[in-house]
C-alpha cells in the first residue's frame, strides 16, 4: 500500500477551474465517498478550501488509484483531458507526505504562515474520520501533519507576525497597552476596514466599542453587530475622551481630528497613553496629533510598512519551517518503511530472543549449578515454546501479506509487541488557532 | 563555603546576563524565558549567601562597603523578579541583570571575612536604617531602568521604525506600571529608612543637627521622590512626562552622590 495525493492549489490552476471543483455545502454524496469507492483506493481525505481542492489516499495501487482520482476531479470540473494534466500535480510516497504537511504547516499557502489553513485541514479530517474513510497510513499521516504545524509555529516565527493591515493595528495596540481587556476603542467612520478592525479588535479582547458615524443608522447597525454605543457626530470630543484606541476610516475630505481636539480631551482624560489608527484616505487625523505626548498616530502607509516587513520576516522563517517538514517527512516515512511483513517478523524474533535470553541470564547461578544436560534441556525447552507461540501468528502474518489489510495487522503487532522504538508516537492536539487575515 | 556560593551567584548572574544578550541580538522574547528563571536561581543564591555571612558576623551583612554592593544588587534583582512574575515583561531584565552581575563582581573580593565594626555603628537601628534605605534606592534605580526602556519604546513607536525592536520590548503600559509602583515602593522604604537613621542619629550624636553632605543628599533624594510620587498619584502623571523626570532625578542624585563623597568630609563616613 502507498500514499498518493492529487489535486491542484493556487498554483497551479486559475480560481475559474478551483471553483467549479469546489464541492456545494449540500453535496450528496460526498466527494469523500465516492472517491473511498474509486479502484485501488483504501483509504481517503478530502480537502477543499478556497486556494487547493486536494485528494490524499492510501492506494494499493499507487498508479491505478492516482488515475482514478484524477478522472474523478476532471469529471467534477467538466475539465478536457489536457486540462487535467495540466492543472493537476500527483504525488507518491515521500512526496505526497512533504506536500501535505507543507500544506497543514502553512508553507504552502497563498499568504504563508496564515493560520486558518491548519483549522481547515482539521475539519477535513473530522469528516473524514466521521465518514470512516481514512485508515492507518493516512491518521498517522495527519497526525503526524498537525505536530510539523504546531512544531512550525512554536520553533519558527513563520505566523507570529501580521501581515495584514488591520492585525497590525492590533499587534501595535498591544505594544501600547500590553493587555487590551479594559480597553475603549472608537471607532470613527463605518467602512469595512473599520468593521474588520472592529472585529479583530473584540477578538483581542477590548471591552467595549463606540461607533460613531455621519449616518447615524449606520453607526446603530454596527454597534449592534459588536454590542457596542453608537453616538452621533456631535457627541465626537466626549467619545475621544473615553477612548484607548480610535480607529478612523471615514470619507471626510478635510481633517476631522486636529491637535486642538485631542488636546482639550487629553487633560481631561489624565494622560491616559492614546493609540490613533488612521486607515482613511485622504486622512482623517492631522499628523501634527502624532507629535503630541503620549499619543501614538499610524497612518495607512505605516500599517502597510509593518505589514510589508513582517512579510519579509516570515519569508526568512519559512526555510527554518521547511526543515521541520522535512524532520517530520522523515519520522513518518520511517514509521511507513517499517509496515513491512519481514522486517516486522525479524523484530518480533528479535524481541522474544532478547526477553528470553535476558531471563537465561537473571536466574544464570541457579541454572550453572545444575548439571551440564539438565541446563541444556532447560534452553531447549524455552526455546521450544516460544517458537511454538510465535509460529502461529508468524504465518497468519505471512497469509496476510497478500491481502488487503495487512498493513493494519502489522501496525498492530508492531504496537502490541512495542516494536516501535525508533518512531515517536503521533500526537493529534487541538489548538485554539488565532486568525488574523 | 561562602565565599563559593557568592561564586555561584556571580556566575548564575553571568548567564543570565548572557541569556539576555542573546535574546537581544536574536530580537525573540523566548530566550529570555530562560534568563528570568536563571536570574531567580542567582537571587536564591544569593539569598543563601547572605544568610550564610549573616550568621557568620551575627550582624545583618550592609556595614562595609562590599556588603552595601553586594545588598544593594540582591535587593534590585528581588525587586525585578517581583515585577517580572506581576507583569511578564521578561525583557526588562536586560537592564537589571548586568547591573546586579556588576555589583556582586565589585563587591566579591571584599564581602567574606570578619570586619571590625565600630561600636556606633552596632545597633539594629542602623541595620534598619541602611537596608531601608537601600532597599528604597534599589527600588528607585528600578523605576530609572523601567522609565529609560519606556523612553526607547515611546521613542520606536514614534518613529516607527525598527518593527523588530518594538516588537522585542515591552509595552508601555507595563513599563509606566513598573516604574510606578517601584517609585511608590522605594518611596515608601527611603521614608522609612530616613526615620530610623533620624531616630538613631539622636540616640548616638544626642540629638545634635549636622548638616552634613550626606544628609543633605538623602533630604534631596527623599523630595525628588515625594515630587514625583506625588506628580503620578495626585496630578496623574502617566508615560513619558514621569519617566523622563525620574532618569533625570537620578543621573542629578548619581552625579551630586560621587561630587559628595570625593569633595566632603562627612560625619556620617565609616569606612
């Protein structure tokens, strides 16, 4: 049996060919099932998110199984059969495994480093799980999947950093106040950035929101998405005065926050540290307020420059990521390489001739001071019952060989017998993942 | 046996000094995980330490001048750690960990070994009066460390520049945090320490005033404090405006303390 993948990412095929591959919320049957059903395929995981339709399966036929999931994928997309040569990248073995784990660790993303795609090759798999369609190349696979991305995150700097605008709006307010529970945030202005900032912002923790904005009704709607206060345009200087954050995205053509504003607020808030967003273009806030004390002012270039940098940053980290991949590659295919009936057979002998003998040796002065015969018939007779123990399930392996399962017998008595030492067992944690794109 | 856990001290300092450094150049906070928790080991040794001279002399160890370093170091290195578990601004510690690993080096030749102490000198009060005191100006040197980091911080974020550094340092809400409640407290033992020098001045120069450099300089550090403590607490004073007036207190009370002591012949001198 061999592990295969197929499919296509951003890549390699445009976004009109990803889409009509795409499965509808709705589907019946379920891509997963029917491709479980596919020649030669014993074992599926289906992942679908908006940059990669991909197919991992266990297949006793890597090349048959690989062609019948390619026809499958080009049924779905109504694609030619050129097109599906072109579009779609088939991997076996060692490379499949790489690809997915690339995948789960986020090096193969269209940002890299974002953290949804790890929830998402989650999902997939509790489906699929829930469906009974993987089995044990493919839970170790993904098991082994989610420690290179978490090992990815923890060890490298890969996701530490935003690289989106709004979140780094965030990523400074923490800078600022450390902890954002407690926190006021204003924001002036109703677009969809401030609605984004908004949203990234209560995800942070900060406690309440004031919306204020040129339609009132509109500052109403958004406050009752994020259960915030909405205050009409006039009431602009008492909102400063009560805020930590203010983040600014209106239309306004001229400046709508003046050193002169944030100033009379100021002494009335006692100093309170100040965090000013100005995300609008033309600009909404007068430079001249970042030069004020304990006022900290980024406008949309500002954002853009940290998000650009921490782009290169996660760049440099990718090569410290491809490593671990490559680490966890390994660790699998050596786990995958031991699934062999020989091998298996010679570490079960093994471990029974090391176990027997250990115990020759511990009763060694009782058994020196019986005669020469008795102490041989003694080892005869040990060694006579275990082989008589281990020939049955020996030759039951040997049977199997040949069949379907085999691969699941022999994982099994490779655990029974704890014949796994050099292959570290597969840890499937949950994490809470953070989202900032 | 004491003079080899004051060796040890020095040398967990050194790596928590080192684990600093590298964090620095490495810009990532994890390292420094490491340097706090060694950092600790250092205090706990020299905490031992202490205790080990303290039963040998039968006094408290803050008469010589090594004693003084040596006391001074392990009170700011106390102080730090206190923060550090209140607030997790492990970066800080980049500050204070030279500094302690300086003073204990300093001290180290000089601090085993029996004094001879003069007989003024031998009286809890004074014990009282020195640990307060220095306990107070280990606070203030704390709250200086915390407001120069605040000011590079506010700084970076002003210029918005250096997105690794910001990145590094800690945030300023904690920093304006730290240096308040290290002004707060130092205040607190400076007040204290003061008292108890004045009530034992009294028992032993019966009662005669002496205006002397050093009193003098403790008058003007104890209304500095009060001055700044007062501008935060009452006035609400935040961020910049009380870091930059409490580094500048300082490097004035450092500067006029090294003009004192080369320049005047003090009274209150003893060693």
């Amino acid at each position: 049996m061999e592990i295969i993948l197929v499919g296509t990412n951003h890549k390699a095929s445009p976004l009109e060919i990803r889409e009509r591959l795409t499965p509808r919320d709705d589907e019946t049957p379920h891509p997963l099932s029917v491709i479980r059903k596919l020649p030669s395929v014993q074992e599926a995981f289906f992942l679908s998110t908006c940059n990669r339709v991909e197919v991992l399966a266990g297949a006793k036929d890597a090349e048959t199984a690989g062609r019948a999931i390619k026809v499958y994928l080009m049924n779905r997309g109504k694609l030619t059969k050129g097109e599906g040569e072109k579009f779609f990248y088939h991997y076996k073995g060692e490379e499949a495994v790489r690809h997915l784990f690339r995948v789960a660790a986020s090096l193969d993303s269209l940002i890299i480093g974002e953290p949804q795609i790890l929830g998402q090759v989650k999902d997939a798999y509790r489906l699929a799980t829930e469906m009974g369609a993987t089995g044990i190349l493919l839970n170790r696979a993904l098991h082994f999947s989610f420690r290179a991305a978490k090992r990815v995150r923890t060890e490298t700097g890969l996701a530490a950093h935003a690289v989106s605008v709004s979140y780094a709006a965030v990523e400074l307010a923490k800078k600022i106040f450390g902890q954002l529970e407690k926190k006021t945030a204003l924001l002036i202005g109703a677009g969809e950035m401030a609605e984004l900032a908004a949203r990234h912002l209560m995800k942070n923790g900060i406690q309440r929101i004031i919306l204020v904005n040129r339609t009132f009704s509109r500052a109403q709607e958004l406050a009752a998405a994020f259960n915030g206060t909405a205050l009409p345009f006039s009431e602009l200087p008492a909102a400063i005065m009560e805020a930590d954050i203010i983040v600014t995205s209106t239309g306004a053509t001229g400046y709508l926050i003046t050193p002169e504003i944030v100033a009379t607020s100021l002494k009335r808030r006692r100093n309170r540290l100040l965090l000013m967003v100005d995300i609008a273009v033309p600009r909404d806030i007068d430079p001249r307020v970042g030069k004020m004390e304990n006022v900290y002012l980024f406008d949309m270039d500002d954002l853009q420059d940290i998000a650009d940098e921490n782009m290169k940053i996660r760049k440099g980290e990718a090569k410290k990521a491809e490593k671990i991949v490559e680490e966890e590659t390994l660790r699998y295919m050596t786990w995958f390489k031991s699934l062999e009936t020989v091998p298996t057979i010679i570490d079960l002998r093994e471990k029974v001739e090391t176990i027997m003998q250990e115990e020759l040796d511990r009763v060694g002065a009782w058994l020196r001071k019986l005669p020469e015969e008795d102490r041989e018939e003694v080892e005869i007779l040990l060694r006579s019952v275990v082989k008589k123990i281990l020939h049955d399930p020996i030759t039951a392996l040997k049977e199997v060989q040949m069949e379907e399962g085999a691969i699941g017998y022999i994982a099994l008595l490779r655990k029974l017998f704890k014949l796994n030492k050099t292959c570290p067992p597969a840890t499937g944690r949950k994490d809470g993942e953070p989202s900032d794109i | 046996m004491s003079v080899l856990l004051c060796r040890f001290a020095i040398l967990l300092y050194l790596g928590a000094t080192l684990f600093y450094i590298f964090s620095l150049l490495k810009r990532r906070v994890h390292p420094a995980k490491y340097a706090t928790w060694t950092m600790a080991a250092a205090f706990a040794a020299h905490s031992v330490f202490m205790v080990f001279i303290w039963k040998d002399r039968g006094y408290t160890p803050v008469i010589t001048i090594p004693d003084v370093l040596s006391f001074f170091a392990w009170s700011i290195t106390g102080a730090y750690l206190l923060v550090q578990f209140r607030t997790k601004t492990r970066v800080l510690g980049i500050s204070i960990a030279p500094v302690s690993l300086l003073l204990l080096l300093w001290a180290s030749p000089g601090i085993s070994g029996i004094v001879q102490v003069p007989p003024i000198l031998k009286s809890s009060l004074v014990y009282l009066h020195v640990s307060l005191s220095l306990m107070g100006e280990a606070f203030y040197t704390l709250a200086t460390l915390a407001g120069v980091v605040y000011l590079i911080q506010d700084g970076l974020l002003k210029r918005k520049t250096s997105q690794s550094y910001i990145r590094y340092l800690p945030p300023l809400k904690d920093l304006d945090g730290i240096n308040e409640w290290s002004l707060v407290w130092g205040f607190i033992c400076l007040t204290l320490g003061i008292i108890a020098g004045m009530f034992n001045a009294r028992v032993t120069w019966t009662g005669a005033w002496h205006l002397d450099a050093k009193f003098i300089w403790s008058w003007g550090a104890w209304v500095f404090f009060a001055i700044l403590v007062h501008q935060r607490l009452a006035i609400g004073w935040t961020g910049r405006r009380p870091a930059i007036l409490t580094c500048l207190f300082f490097f004035l009370l450092m500067g006029t303390f090294i003009l004192e002591l080369s320049l005047f012949p003090s009274l209150h001198r003893f060693f």
